[in-house]
C-alpha cells in the first residue's frame, strides 16, 4: 500500500510539526483540529518555522509554497476517509485517544493505517477499540518535529510486519531516523530510559538536595541546554507528567510514579518554557532558576559530595532502565542509545557511558545506592550482574554493550 494523503489529527505543537514536516516531503495532508483558531494557531507555527529555516538557508522560497500548498486544515473529521494514514497527536489522555482511535476506525477507509504519536501509552489498548488491529501502530516523533531526527515506530499485539515496514519507510522517507520497537513497552525506548532520571531529578529538587541549574550542571547538559530540568521545561511539565504517569499505570513501577513536587508545578500551570515558568523562569527571555540554593554555607569537600550524590542518583536509575529494555527484548543496545542520542540531543547514550564508566564500577555503585536507601530502582538488573561476572566489563575489557577495538 502506498501512502499519499496524511490526516494529522491535532494542531498543536507535535500535530503541526508532524504536517509540516509531511508536507514538506510531498505528501498530501489534511491537518484536522476542534477549532478554527487552534488551526490557524497551527498554520501559523508552520509558517513560521518554514520562515526560519528559509532564513538560515536551509529551504528555499519555493519549497516553502510548495509544503503550505500540500497542508489542507479542517474541523470536520470526516474527512478522515480519504486518508492513506493517520497520525493521531491529541492530548496524552489514554480514554481521549480511545474514542478518537474509535471514531477514526469507523471513518477511515479499510486500507488506511491509524498511527499514534503517544509518547507512553501502549499500543494495543489503542489497537483494542478498533475493527483492525493489525493495522494500528505507534509513529513517535520527538519535537521540535522539523529539528530532531529520532522516530519510534512501535508494534502493537497485533500490529502486522507490513503495518510496520509501511510505518518504518514512511517515517524515513521524512528524513527521519527510526528505532523499532517490537515489543508493546510502556513508554516505548528513549522515555522509558530517560524517565526515571527526570522523576530523580525532580524528587531530589523536592527534597532540597540540589537546585535544577546544579542537577544541569552536575550532568554537563547545562549550557548545552540538555540538561534534565531543561529537557523537562522544553517539552513541558504536563506533557512529562502524563508520560510517567501512563507508565506508572501500566507497570505499577514506583520508579515512574510523578512526585508531589510535578503534579502541583502541572496544577499551578508552571509548564516549562511555553507558560513562561517551570523548573526555570523565562519571562524575561532569559532562564533563571526558580529554586533558591540551600546549602550556602557548605564547605568544599561537602559541596562535592553532595555533588557526586546527585550525579550517582541522576546516571543510575537510567542506565538499569536501559539494561532493563535490552534484558526484555524490546531494544538492542545499539537502538537503545541511538533513542536516547537522536531524541534528548544527548552526546552519549545510557549504555555507552556505562561502558565507559565500567560495567562493575556502576554495578558497585548501584548496589551501594540500593543499600543505603533499600529502594529497588537501585538494584542491578540481572543481565548487568551477568555480564560483570563475565568480565564483560565496558570500554576497558573491550566489550561491555557495544565493543571496542581500542
């Protein structure tokens, strides 16, 4: 089956990103929202993304004409039916996507594949709702759409291989790189591995230990703008919240449960950079911390241990979450660190950096994590155990994750 006209269900921030970039590529889209003032408010964003990238060179004056040409915007659902394939991208509300996906599955045309770009919601409780199951799957594109390559194309129970070779050349054929995921994982790859290191950061925050700039710059993502809190305040507190919480929902893992300190920062409408105010305030266009320091009078050598405190509960619940991806099967380690480089613009994927710090010496600090607290987030997966008792210890035996000729 070919694919030509995409129906993007949503205006927002991913929808109009995933149209644009359609659009840009030659497809035929229709982008579909509640409201004519949501679509015009997508319209727009779209213009004026092509407009900077047009300023920078990147694109030109006629493929600017060409991708706003190719963009159809409309309020009626209806007109689903002339769809090849759907990416759906309302609200992360698992029973708003239900009756969407319901009301898609009655609309749509019997060839036409539903897509989802839920960032954590299973699959197949998307696929439940529908007559063709087989044909429902998991696009995850990561915003900016237009800016960052990472793609996750996701199967479903019964998704079928042509459902997702279909998905997987679409994606591509946008420029995009994919990681596969073959398994029905509650937050798919890169959230699910990065995940927990925001809920850590967010509850050692809530307990006073550090400020967001000093977790950004225990990680070294603070200028570069990569640190957690900086990722949580660009892609919204809200948008993190329902992440963890649906993975919270599916596994029961305490590990993803949303603190206190996130839920009331969501309830107050502190959502990061596009309400002005999260983890940092951006009112004055430029970021400030809205956390004051609380150890002022600390000494050197206790500044630094509280530092390495930090750093150890920030790396190691993501990198056991990565070894737990590739212990279930759901990833390769490859794809596990390729999700978590292209997605979050991180320098080094979570199993990398294990390499490198050595497979025992995290496994040492896991444990000595897991005595102090007696939480299991901290405890070793059984296949790291494995490998150190193998030697299979990183970078420094030449094999760990990945191998090495060095």
């Amino acid at each position: 089956m070919g694919v030509n006209t995409v129906f993007v269900l949503g205006a927002g921030f991913m929808g109009n990103g995933i149209a644009q970039v359609a659009g840009f590529s030659g497809y035929r889209v229709i982008m579909c929202d509640v409201g004519e003032d949501r679509l015009e408010a997508g319209m727009e964003a779209i213009r004026s993304s092509l407009g900077r990238l047009l300023a920078k060179g990147k694109i030109t004056e006629r493929q600017v004409e060409e991708t706003l040409a190719g963009i159809r915007p409309t309020t009626n659902m209806q007109d689903a039916r002339e769809a090849d394939l759907v990416v759906e991208a309302v609200p992360e509300d698992p029973e708003l996507k239900k009756r969407v996906f319901a009301e898609l599955d009655r609309i749509c045309p019997p060839h036409a594949i539903l897509a989802s770009n839920t960032s954590a919601i299973p699959i197949s409780s998307l696929a439940s709702v529908t007559t063709r199951p087989e044909k429902v799957v998991g696009i995850h594109f990561f915003g900016p759409v237009p800016l960052l390559r990472l793609v996750e194309v996701i199967s479903g129970v019964q998704t079928s291989e042509e459902t997702m070779d279909i998905a997987d050349e679409w994606a591509r054929s946008l420029g995009k790189e994919t990681v596969l995921v073959r398994k029905d994982h509650a937050g798919f790859v890169a959230n699910r591995v990065n995940i927990p290191t925001n809920i850590e950061a967010v509850r050692m925050i809530e307990e006073g230990l550090a400020t967001p700039e000093e977790i950004d710059r225990a990680t070294g993502g603070y200028e570069a703008g990569v640190g957690p809190m900086q990722i949580i305040d660009n892609a919204g507190l809200d948008v993190g919240y329902r992440a963890a919480l649906a993975i919270y929902e599916d596994t029961h893992d305490a590990k993803f449960l949303p603190p206190p300190l996130l839920r009331r920062m969501v309830s107050a409408g502190l959502l990061g950079r596009k309400s002005g105010r999260g983890f940092y305030d951006y009112s004055t266009g430029k970021r400030k911390s809205c956390f004051p320091a609380l150890h002022a009078e600390e000494s050197e050598e206790e500044r630094a241990f509280r530092m390495q405190v930090v750093l150890n509960r920030l790396l190691i619940p993501a990198v056991l979450e990565a070894v737990a991806v590739v212990e279930a099967g759901v990833a390769t380690a490859e794809d596990v660190d390729r999700a978590s480089r292209l997605g979050f613009n991180l320098p080094f994927g979570q199993l990398e950096m294990a390499d490198g710090l050595g497979l025992d010496a995290v496994q040492e600090t896991a444990l000595s994590l897991y005595r102090e607290t007696g939480d299991r987030k901290f405890f070793p997966p059984h296949l790291l155990r494995r490998m150190v008792a193998a030697g299979f210890l990183g970078r420094k035996s030449g094999r760990g994750f990945h191998t090495y000729d060095d």
